[in-house]
C-alpha cells in the first residue's frame, strides 16, 4: 500500500461522504447522542454516590471520552473497509486482489475511510486532553496516555479483523461480527465493579479495560497500576495482529483453491 494509492482511495471515501451527506449526518448526530446518553445515565449514577468503582465523575467522563476517541479512531480508519470485507468474502469478491502488486491485507484493511467519524472524532480528542488537563500528569503519564491511544486502537483493529476472518471458512457466521463490539461496550465500566474473575479476563486475556481504565488509571493510582493494563493489552495486541495477518493469508489459499 503506497501513499499515493492510499491517497486515492481516501479521496473515494470523501466523495463517497459527500454523496451521501444527509445519512452521514445522521451518523454523526446518532454517535454524539449515545456518548452524551453514557454521560447522562452517569450523571444520574453520581448523584448518589461520589465514587464508583474508584472513579469520580471526572474520572468516569475521561473514560467515556476516552474510549470514544479510539473507538471512533478505528471507525474512521478501519470500519468501512471492514464492513465491506465481510461481504466481499462471502459474495466472493476478492478475485481481482490477486492480479494487483499489493499487500492485499493492507490494501483491504486500509482502502476506505469513514468521514463521519472523523467528525466525532475531531470532537472527542480535544475533549479528553481537556479532561485530562485538570489532573497533574507528568511527561511520562502523557506518553502511556499515547500509547493506550495508539495501542488501543489497533488493538480494536485486529480484533475485528480476526473476527471478520471468519467468513473464509463459515459464511453464515456474520452474527460474530457484532461480538468485538458488545466486548468494548462492557470497557464503559470501572474496573472494579466487575466480580474479581470477569475482571482478570477482560484485563488479561480479552484486555478490553484497559481501553478506558488504563487512561484513567493514571489521574489517580500509582503508574505501576497503569503498566499492569497496558502490558497485557500490548501484547494480546501483538499476537492479534500477528495471527490476523497469517489466518488472512491461510485464508486466501483457500479462496483461491476454492474458486
């Protein structure tokens, strides 16, 4: 994938948002409205109590922002090519991925944009700085916050990505597709609210939390307690992009023989 050729498909996805404005408008408003629901509902829930699960309600709004900002990073990135992947894989689409001199993981994975989200986006980054602002961070607090950020957002990536994989073998398995997101739904919660053993899984093995705990782990505990949710997160991280990238290309194998 080369810049220029990026550099074209990324104008196709612009021409595609302004074809379509009205829809994506739509999108745009509907992506704010179930944030400001989460910091609503929260709102309501910290009217009761000061803390919850550790947090206070800045701390709880930093990680509702947070997480957006690298759910809706992967969106722009990432989602509309997924969402066409899976269909190119079941309508058998893909021929002609072998008669181009590309990567064809990179070149699925990266060939369309979602402007919409790029417009929440633009609104959620500048806010959780904001928020973060209001606490004493130091350098290197700013630095892990960087690189949940990136982290996290690959992270998203890969995870979609297996799951979308899939379809090479099983082609009514689409349901599975929804599951990465119920996941990172369940990471718009405090860490400690979660029974001890549901916790250790969505930290250690699927690391979910440390999407939005990690962040928000640095404003109030010792570092050490962020390193902890950012070690396991970098390296499921790896070990997902890694196995997406050779199931992708067991996958191919066997479209080819099949077709």
């Amino acid at each position: 994938m080369t810049f220029s050729l990026y550099t074209i498909l990324a104008k196709q996805s612009l021409k595609e948002f302004t074809t379509y404005r009205m829809t994506s408008i739509m999108v745009v408003i509907f992506g704010f409205m179930f944030t400001l629901i989460e910091v609503i509902a929260g709102a309501v829930y910290y009217s009761f109590n000061n803390t919850i699960g550790g947090f206070s309600f800045e701390q709880y709004e930093l990680m509702i922002v947070s997480l957006a900002s690298i759910t809706y990073t992967y969106q722009f990135l990432f989602i509309g090519a997924h969402e066409a992947l899976a269909e190119d894989i079941i309508e058998g689409d893909l021929d002609y991925i072998f008669l181009r001199p590309i990567n064809s993981y990179f070149y699925y994975a990266l060939r369309r944009l979602d402007f919409p989200s790029l417009i929440n986006l633009i609104v959620y980054i500048p806010v959780s700085i904001y928020l973060l602002i209001k606490f004493d961070l130091t350098p290197l607090d700013w630095l892990l916050v960087a690189l949940f950020y990136v982290v996290g957002v690959l992270f998203v990536f890969a995870m979609n990505q297996l799951v979308i994989e899939v379809s090479f073998w099983k082609d009514n398995m689409t349901a599975l597709n929804g599951v990465p997101e119920y996941l990172i739904d369940s990471a718009n919660r405090p860490a400690k609210i979660y029974p001890k053993f549901i916790r250790m899984f969505l930290v250690n093995v699927i690391p979910v939390l440390a999407l939005s705990n990690g962040i928000v782990n640095l404003t109030h505990v010792h570092i050490h307690s962020a390193l902890s949710l950012l070690l396991p997160l970098l390296v499921m991280t790896i070990l997902l992009l890694i196995g997406s990238y050779y199931i992708w290309n067991i996958g191919l194998k066997r479209y080819s023989s099949a077709s």
